[in-house]
C-alpha cells in the first residue's frame, strides 16, 4: 500500500480526519482538502492515485470536481461519499465515472475495502498497459505472447529448432496455438522462403488424402483431366505441417513413412520419382503412444514423426497469460482499434482469470471478440463466458488450485451471492440476514461482483419462512 497518494476532499472537518487518521494507520499517504478550489490545487501540485470526494459541500459540488478530475487527471480514480438521502446523487457519480460510493455515517472497514478495491482495478489495468508496452519486446516471440516459465522455454526450443532441419511432433490441447508454434519454427529458419504448406489430416475424407498429399498425373482416374501437384511436392524446399497427425490412415502412415525415409514421392498414376528437401512439423492433441498401443498408429511412423516433441502447456495452467494475452488482442484487433477499446475493468478481468478455459487460447480469443463486438466506451466491462469455462472450480470437488488465491475467492464468493440473491428473488433483507451479513455490505459486494439484484426479482419459488434457502446449508 505504501506510495499509494490519497486525497480527501470534504467540507466537515470531523470526516477529514477520520478519514486522513484511518489511512494513514494503514500506510497510505494522504492529503486533504475542504472545497474544490483546494483540490484542484492540489491536484495539480501532487500526484495521486484516488480521491475521496464529498457528494454535496457548499459552492462547488463533488460531481463537478470529479468532472475535472476525470478530463484533467484521468487516472486518479475517485470514492463518492454521499448521506443516505442522496443515493439518487451518488447512482448518478457512477455514470458520470465516479468507481464506488460510500455512505455516511461509514464504517471504517467500508471505506477500506471500498478503497481496495478501486486500488486493485487500478493495479490490474495498470499492469495491462504495462504489459502492452512491453509485448514488443521480451514477452512476444513470433506473434505468440507469455511469461510463464514453461513458454519461455518452448520458445528456446523453437529458436534451436529454426536452424535444424529435424522432424517435430507439436502435442497439446485444442487451442493452445500448435500451428502458430509450427510456423514459427519454419518463419524463424532458415527454410523461410520456401512454402509453409500445411494439410489438416482429419478435414480430408480418406479416400482423397493420398492424392491431396502425393499429387497426381493427368489420366491417373477418371476426373484426373489434368495433372495436380501434391502437398509434399509443394512443400520441397520449405515445411509440410501435418495437423492432427493421428487421423492419418494407417495405409497412409505407411506410404508416409517412406517418404519421410526416402526424402522422394512419385504422383498417382506417375512413374517419375521426384527428390523432395522438406521439414516435416506435426501436431496432435492425442496421446500417440496410446495411438500405437490400440493399433491406430503404426510403431514405426510413431517414431518417425515424433523425433523432437515439443508440448504446449493448456492456458488453465498459464493463466498468469491472461493478462497479458488480453492486452495483446486489443492492441491487435481491428474492431478493438477502430473503437478505440483499450482497458478491461477489474470484474471482467478477474472472470477471465477465474476461468478454466477448455478451449484454451482460441475460446479466449472467441471471447473477447464477442466483448468487444458489445463492449460501449472505451473499457470492456462485460465479458460473456461459455458454460462450460465459467466455472471456476470445474467440476464438482475439482479445486482449481492453480489460478491465484484471490481469484478463487472472489470467483466463489461471486457464486455464493448469486444462488443467495436468486433465493431470496433478489430481496436485499432477507439475504443479508441469511448470510449473516449487514445489508450496506451486502450492497457493497454486490456491486464488487457486478451482481444486481434486481435482476432476481421474479416470481419464482422457493424461500422458506424460517430464511434459510432450501437446499443451501449455514
């Protein structure tokens, strides 16, 4: 917390120093004033990170000076603090950019987690902006992005394997970006100027691989009007990519395997024997050594195509790349640049790291474009999960113990409130009492998990008369 610079701006003395004693008992550096004119002096003199401002003070009022703070110094966030009968003011600081509001009389541990709470959005989207700035340098490597030890490591191997011709087998969930590691080892080589031909084995009905991937003569069947050239004559001279190798035909991996051995291929129909000078680069999400135990994967090819594995690592267990691959993409994204979108709140981030992410980058790359497609302003603060990456535990008994510890509380804290406020038809008294809460902190974490609870109210069943939710245990 410390170099954290808060100001308070309040006309009644007694809330200045309560306020300034309560923050500087925990670290922070603070600062006050009693009007606006007094603010902006200070404003303009010091660097802050929040303002506290009063709702109503005489002259000037707080929406006004929160209007300047945000054209002026627009990354110095700001607290309203309002009295019960000005909430209808307070709603309206919101919309006009105001990141909380209080209520008085406040308890201390209302303004702190309020506080820490705005602290730690500033903290998350100044660390996209940071990561943005860096991403030209030592987190991007051949339009891939990471920090995580275990990419850092795969893209060595790819700078080791660019300069030498061996046979790769890429292994990995869908979506973890096989094909861009695959070109990446052909564009950082020394076969860069030749083709990258890539054939996806399981899209090709079997009884047309051979010809897709030998060519073909004029006259070798009836259709053959004219000769073809195959992907591996094509690919000579550059890297044939065979994506999901394991749906090769075992008849096919044969002929395969002599062409990896022999380094030549003859077209259907043909009698020519041609020299082919390729890399071959292949991927898999399967297990090939399961492959070859159940007879779908001869032995022989097996090992052929599997002479340097490189294995990429699901986004579940990098997901300190979230970040980082978020501010990639709205550096990138056309539709993103065109709407001048550039920061992602703290929830919608926090969701984001909070997921399990089955279809790994590719499903986080779905998702924020279906965020920015709805997204108004110049923040995504919505983010649409699939079901199946939302929960953040998997399933039931499945701890995610690899995202951070925050996440998975909030993540779960989130959950709770939810089932609570759908119980209770999104009564605020009733729910507060169910879980043991006071109802102002009720409201607060309601709004931390960007729930509302109007959105509970329906006419459905369920509440019992004793205030416990059926089906929910104390």
């Amino acid at each position: 917390m410390t170099g954290k610079r808060i100001l308070i701006v309040d006309d009644d003395p007694l809330v200045r120093r309560q306020l300034e004693t309560l923050y500087a008992a925990h670290s922070y550096t603070v600062e006050a004033a009693a009007d606006v004119e007094q603010a902006l002096e200070k404003l303009s003199s010091s660097e802050f990170t929040l303002a506290v401002v009063d709702l109503k003070m005489p002259g000037t009022d707080g929406i006004t000076l929160m209007s300047q703070i945000r054209e002026r110094w627009p990354v110095v966030d700001v607290i309203m603090i309002t009295g019960y009968g000005s909430i209808k003011g307070a709603v309206e600081a919101m919309r006009q950019g105001a990141c909380d509001y209080i209520t008085k009389p406040f308890e201390p541990d209302d303004i702190l987690l309020a506080t820490q709470k705005v602290l730690e959005r500033r903290r998350l989207l100044d660390e996209i902006e940071y990561l943005r700035k860096q991403l030209s340098d030592r987190y991007t490597f051949a339009n891939m992005v990471s920090r995580d030890p275990a990419m850092i490591e795969v893209f060595s191997t790819i700078e080791m394997l660019a300069q030498a011709d061996v046979t790769v087998l890429i292994t990995g969930e869908s979506g973890t970006g096989k094909e861009l590691v695959a070109r990446a080892i052909h564009f950082q080589g020394k076969r860069k100027a030749g083709r990258f031909v890539a054939i996806n084995c399981a899209a090709v009905p079997e009884s047309l691989l051979e010809s897709e991937l030998f060519g073909y003569e004029r006259g070798a069947f009836t259709g053959a009007v004219q000769e073809r050239v195959g992907k591996i004559e094509l690919a000579n001279g550059g890297t044939l990519f065979l994506d999901e190798v394991e749906s090769i035909p075992l008849t096919m991996q044969a002929k395969l395997l002599r062409v990896l051995e022999e380094r030549a291929i003859e077209r259907l129909g043909g009698n020519r024997r041609m020299t082919v000078d390729m890399r071959v680069v292949a991927t898999t999400n399967q297990d090939l050594a399961s492959a070859v135990a159940a007879g779908r994967m001869r032995e022989d090819f097996y090992y052929r195509v599997n002479v340097v594995p490189v294995h990429l690592p699901p986004l579940r267990d990098r997901i300190t790349d979230v970040p980082l691959l978020v501010a990639d993409f709205l550096r990138s994204n056309a539709m993103a640049r065109e709407k001048g979108i550039n920061r992602v709140s703290d929830r919608a981030l926090t969701q984001l790291m909070s997921c399990r992410w089955p279809g790994n980058i590719r499903e986080l790359l779905n998702v924020m474009e279906r965020s920015v497609l709805r997204a108004k302003g110049d923040t995504i603060r919505e983010v649409d999960l699939p079901g199946a990456a939302a929960g953040a535990g998997g399933k039931k008994g499945d701890i995610d113990f690899r995202m951070p510890l925050r996440h998975f509380l909030k993540s779960v804290e989130r959950d709770y409130l939810a089932k609570v406020l759908e119980h209770y038809h999104g009564s605020i008294a009733p729910a507060a009492q169910h879980a043991l809460v006071d109802q102002a902190t009720l409201h607060r974490k309601i709004r931390l998990h960007g729930l509302r609870a109007s959105e509970y109210r329906s006419n459905g069943k369920g509440t019992s008369r004793k205030g416990t939710p059926q089906g929910i245990d104390r």
